[in-house]
C-alpha cells in the first residue's frame, strides 16, 4: 500500500508540475504576443531591420567580385530585389566580376540559376562577366564555395555581397570568418511609395461605420502590418545568427 501511495504522489507531483510549465508557457507566449503587437505600433521594427542590413555592411570603393547570394526561386520577391541591385552595382563597378552563388542545375534552363542568368543579361549585364556558384545550399557554404573558386587568393579580393537587409550581418560574418578580409555589403532594401496613399471613404462609399474610418490613418492600415513583417524577419535572423555563432561559422 505504501509503495502505491508513493507511485500516486509522484504522479500527481509530475502532473501538477506539467500543469505549472504549461500554464507558463501559454503565459509567455501570450506575453510575447501582446508585447509583438504592441512594438508593431513603433517604428522599432523597421529600425532593427535597417540595423540588421547595414551595421556590418561598410562601404567600398571599386570591388573586383559582386556576390548575388541566393534567395528561394525566381520569380521570386527575394530574388527579383537582389538581381535588380545586381544590375545597379554592375553599372557602378563595371570593372566587378559578377558570382551568382544559388544551388541548381545550370544546364537546365528552368532551375532557379539559369532564370537569375537569363533575367542579369536580359537587365544588360554581359554574360562574360557573371560566374556561378551553385552548391552552396546554406550562407556559411555559400561562403566556403565562393572561396574555393577564388582558390589561395582569395583573401586578397575585395567582394562586396548582395543580399536581403536582413541576411547582410550574418552574411558578411560568415564570409570574414573563411577569411575574406574585405568584405562590403549592399542591402536590397525595397523603396517607398512616394505618393500619398490617405483616402476619402466618404467617395468611396459603402457602409458607413464610424470605427471603421482608417482611411487617413497610414499607420493603422499599412504601418503596422508592415512593423510585424519586420518582427518575423528581424526575430528569425537573430535566431540564425546564434545557430551560427553556437555552431562556430561567424
């Protein structure tokens, strides 16, 4: 009987301690939440993001290679931005040599690598200037790829990588660690609309209720959507960027 007893209590001390981590759990999940919400009304968020492009990315005069980092497919938001920066920088460093670094299959013409080619040269990029790379999968064999095609001079070149703002401080950490000693970024942030986007509801028409009157109220009806895609973004790249660094690659 003693012995059972004994089996009950630590039964019931290891559900009610169960219930203890959930209830705190669902207590900070909850409190992250709100707390995400909130931060969404600030311009925090985008603050962050323009941190996360720009801190590590220095500034360079005449770099010898343009590196395009990959991002998903094309078409693609991710790829369509760093191709046009792409072809920017190419116009501005004419002398660059341009390595396109995403994994695929270059002899077939619908892969991911062959469609960045076909668009850069479409854009006027000549094709004797671009170079691929395309088995690195990841940020830190992105980097040990581009370095092995650099063979031992490598660490002498000065590169200047193009990829999303978010992705620039790990990226260039990832690269210096292999031992590129120069190394510059250009973010791919998107422009703003210039144009007023504030609207008369009353032209409009439909119904008219007055808590739904955002029509000059940017904030609520763009801002903050915007201010919460920045979070995800920002708090998945602080993420990567502790995997990384646990794992020695920056």
């Amino acid at each position: 009987m003693v012995k059972g007893r004994n089996k009950l209590n630590i039964k019931g001390k290891a559900s009610e301690w169960g219930r203890k981590i959930a209830r705190l759990t669902f207590l900070w999940m909850g409190g992250v939440a709100i707390f995400s919400l909130l931060i969404a009304f600030t311009p925090l968020p985008f603050w962050l993001y323009k941190w996360m492009g720009t801190s590590n990315a220095g500034q360079m005069e005449n770099p010898q290679y343009l590196i395009m980092l990959g991002s998903g497919g094309v078409p693609g938001e991710g790829s369509l931005m760093r191709m046009w920066y792409v072809k920017e920088a190419a116009k501005e460093f004419p002398e660059a040599r341009i390595i396109i670094s995403i994994p695929g299959d270059t002899v077939d013409k619908e892969s991911t690598i062959s469609k960045t080619l076909y668009e850069l040269e479409k854009w006027g990029v000549k094709s004797e200037r671009l170079y691929v790379e395309n088995r690195g999968v990841n940020t830190r064999q992105e980097a040990l790829e581009v370095r092995n095609k650099m063979h031992s001079v490598y660490s002498r070149k000065k590169i200047m990588l193009i990829t999303s703002p978010e992705h620039m401080r790990r990226a260039v950490l990832c690269f210096q660690k292999v031992g590129f000693r120069e190394v510059a970024g250009l973010p791919a942030f998107e422009k703003e609309l210039e144009s007023n986007l504030s609207i008369d509801q009353k032209k409009l028409g439909g119904n008219k209720l007055s808590f739904l009157k955002f029509g000059n109220s940017i904030k609520v009806r763009y801002n903050f959507w915007m201010q919460l895609d920045y979070e995800l973004k920002v708090g998945r790249e602080i993420m990567a960027l502790n995997y990384y660094f646990i794992k020695g690659w920056i």
